[in-house]
C-alpha cells in the first residue's frame, strides 16, 4: 500500500469508525452475519473468499493499535 492509501485509509478509519479496534469489532461483526445467511445465496467459496478478506483487514487493524 502506498504512502496516500494508506494515509487515505487511515483517514477513513478515524472519521468512520473513531479507531481501529472499532472498525475492527464492526468487522467481527460482520463474520458473524455470515453465519445467518439463508442457503443458496451466495456459493460456499464466495463466502469464505469475503471472510477471508475480512480477517485479514482485522489482523491489519489490531497490529495499527
């Protein structure tokens, strides 16, 4: 990630959600949405692909902290 990205993340996250940790509970949260999801509407890979993603943001955010 480059210097501006990363500064416009940042900027992001502070404005958005007040912190890291926040962003990254409001992201936990949403892994656990995903548990609820009625069959057959998204594919399985799909699903693990978007939690995935999800946890990694999370790791990222609880290192900034």
């Amino acid at each position: 990630m480059n210097k501006k990205t990363k500064e416009d993340f940042t900027s992001l996250i502070a404005d958005s959600y007040g912190s890291h940790e926040e962003l990254a509970r409001i992201l936990d949260l949403g892994i656990e949405m995903l548990f609820y999801l009625e069959e057959d509407t998204f594919e399985r890979k799909e699903i693990q692909n978007v939690v995935s993603a999800i946890r990694g943001i999370i790791e990222v955010l609880r290192l900034e902290d």
